[in-house]
C-alpha cells in the first residue's frame, strides 16, 4: 500500500483502469475527464455492444498488433484478456465469447461495461473531475500536477490516457500529445488505422448500403504483394468500402509507402472457377431467353448485377443464349476478382484508432513511465500502438492502464 497522490486525465478505458488499479494499492486518485460522463469511446465500441477483449493468449495478442507488438509484452503479461474478463465478471457483468473469440456482455450492451467501471471508482473513492487539464505542471524535469482552466492540481504522479485523435466528439482530439510535448516527448504522426476507405471507381457510389457476406478480400500493393487477405463481411458505402474486413484490411496498408493498392474481392470464395463456371452455364441455360441483366439473380445480389456486367463487358442487354465463351469467362473473372482501386483513407475522426502518438522509445515498457520526466506515466492510444479489430485495441488499453496503475 503507498500513499501517493496521482492524477489521471482520460476517463476511457485506459484511464480508468490505471485509476482502479492504484487506487485499489492506497494511492489518492483523481480522475480528470472533459466529458461529464466516463467512457464515452467504449460506448460506442463494437456498434454500441462493446467487444471488450478477445479471448486468445499473449502469443496471438502480440501478433494482432502491427504497430510496435514487442513493446507491449510486459503489459499483456501483467493483464491478460482473462484478468479483463474476470474483472468485469466479478463487477457483475456476465460475458460471452463470439465468433473469432470476440468478447462481449452477456446484454450486447456497452453500457454495463462502463456502469462497472464507475462503480469501482465510486467504490475506491476516486475523485473524479469534469475539467479540460491544459498543461502539466513540471518543476525540475519533473511532473508535479496539471493546470486546468480554473484551477491547478498537485500531485505526486500523472497518468495521461486521454486517447489518440479518433473519434473526437468522444473527447479523444490529440490534446494528450499537447500533454505529451510539453514534457519532451516526441509524438510519431498520427494516422488513421481501422478506418473505411474511399476508392477510384465512381460505379461504387451505385452500391451504397450493400453488404457482403462470406466473400474474401486481399489486399495488393504496387508490387502486386498480398498484404491481406480474409473471409468474412464488408459494406459498400457512397464513397468506397467499409465494415469487418475493410478496417482491419486498412491497418495493413501504408499510405507513406504506397498509395497504390488495389483491392480484389472474391464473391464466390466456395466455388473454384470450373464450378462457378458450370454454376453460371446453368443459369444462363435455366434464363436461355432472358436478357443476362435479368439473369444473375440466383447469383449476386440484385444491386451488384449492374456492376458485374458492365465491368464484365457484356451488353447488359443480350440474351443468355447469345453469350460467348470468352463473355462468360469475363464475367467469371468479375465474380472471383472484383477489383477497385485505392485512393485515400477516410479522415481520421472516423477511425476506429489512431495509429501514431507518444514513441515507445521514450516510455519504460515494463512500468509504462516516461523515460524522459519523472512522475509521468502513460496508457492506452495516446502511445504509439494499435492492433487489428477483435477486441484487441480495448484490450491494450486495459493491460497499459493497469500496468501504469500497478508500477505507481
């Protein structure tokens, strides 16, 4: 048990866990947040359900993260997905286990998991201030509180995890890199990362609200590498591509090595090319005297025929019993290959995480304290690592706040 007086801004899932955790070892915490409420990004996490951990082990964690994994060994050794998950069990939120060994409440609702988290706080008596902290207070290369608006803070330990510079109307805007530079550190540009993206091909725009699912994306760069592949679920949208795979696809890609990628999307992945190709022989042969526009319903969704034929090259209006060989063959290659172009991410307020923030350089990774001032600390995006979607993100945010917590 200590008696140390720490400050904590951020009151997201990093931030709180850091505050439980030393509170919960005798320290006095206080508990800055600009929004009047905690945990606003989490609630909006996982589309309101909050997918709160993945159930895996340290080895696949570590490989779900692209961004500097090595530096969070220490950090997801000290907390692991089980610590999380039996941490928000014993506060009375049952959980589950879905698909990809997501985690999620039991309710699909994300405010149980803050609900659990403020009842610590209020359980360990932690001060908690709706204030903007500006600046730290740094006496001889050492952090001695925050300056507010209104008022100054003194304290014998700051915690910053108040998020990188997605979402912003969550309070998360960047201003911990602010809080950041004033003590020396160097802050890595922030990028987006789990992020939709918007593509070269105006005929995308037609497809807008369509969802896909069981298909396979990969990703090319401009040496025609795969840097991604995976099955599962994807939206079309009025300015490009998004959902499950589209974001995670995005932490893949590199804008400041290549903006040229092309996306290639299976959309018969079950079927190799001789079966599709003797699936859509007996379409055609079923709709002989059909037009080929009114003939593709068994096989795609009525909203991506359009685009299937004319990138096909077929005119939409030719009978099925006047296609071509080498028409078919086309169109086969449209269905196992749809491919659009990259042409940026979507801004980073629409990120799910930022990539980017304090370098891993400057923080001791096995205490999560700045190797540059004294009695700083840091936890969740703020620092410079992010990790595909599955949970693992909110997870790094749990294992750095406890971390912080803890070596308090």
């Amino acid at each position: 048990m200590n008696n140390k007086s720490v400050i904590v801004i951020g009151a997201g899932a990093a931030g709180c866990m850091a505050a439980i955790t030393a509170a919960k070892r005798g320290a006095a915490v206080t508990l800055f947040d600009r929004n009047p409420k905690i945990g606003r990004k989490i609630l909006i996490t996982g589309k309101g359900r909050c997918n709160v951990t993945n159930n895996c082990d340290r080895d696949t964690l570590i490989a779900s993260v692209p961004t500097n994994s090595r530096f969070l060994y220490s950090a997801f050794s000290a907390f692991a997905p089980v610590d999380t998950m039996t941490f928000f069990e014993e506060n009375g939120v049952p959980l589950k286990t879905e698909r990809g060994n997501r985690v999620f409440p039991r309710s699909d609702k994300s405010v149980d998991i803050i609900d659990a988290l403020f009842r610590q706080i209020r359980k360990n008596n932690i001060r908690l201030i709706n204030d903007d902290v500006i600046e730290l207070l740094i006496d001889d290369n050492r952090v001695t509180g925050v300056k507010t608006a209104s008022n100054e803070y003194r304290s014998d330990c700051v915690i910053i995890a108040c998020g990188g510079c997605s979402y912003p109307q969550t309070g998360s805007d960047g201003y911990g890199y602010i809080l950041a530079k004033q003590a020396g550190h160097t802050i890595i540009e922030p990028t987006p990362s789990l992020v939709p993206v918007v593509v070269n091909e105006k005929w995308c725009a037609d497809l807008q609200g369509l969802s896909l699912k069981n298909v396979r994306l990969k990703v090319l760069n401009n040496k025609n590498k795969e840097v991604f592949s995976e099955f599962g679920e994807m939206l079309f949208t009025h300015y490009g591509l998004s959902g499950p795979m589209v974001l995670s696809a995005s932490s893949h890609m590199s804008i400041k090595k290549s903006k040229d990628y092309k996306f290639i999307i299976d959309l018969k992945p079950a079927l190799s090319e001789e079966m599709l190709d003797k699936r859509i022989q007996k379409d055609f042969e079923k709709y002989i005297n059909k037009d080929i526009i009114n003939s593709l319903g068994d096989l795609l969704p009525k909203k991506l025929i359009p685009a299937a034929v004319m990138l096909s090259g077929i005119e939409p209006h030719k009978k099925c019993n006047e296609i071509t060989k080498n028409e078919r063959r086309s169109l086969l290659a449209v269905i196992k290959g749809l491919t659009l172009t990259f042409k940026e991410f979507r801004p980073i307020a629409e990120a799910i995480v930022t990539s980017g923030g304090v370098t891993v350089k400057e923080i001791d990774p096995k205490t999560m304290k700045s190797k540059l001032a004294d009695g700083l600390y840091f936890a969740g995006e703020v620092i410079d690592v992010d990790a595909y979607t599955g949970g693992f993100n909110l997870q790094i945010a749990f294992s750095t706040g406890f971390l912080a917590g803890s070596s308090i």
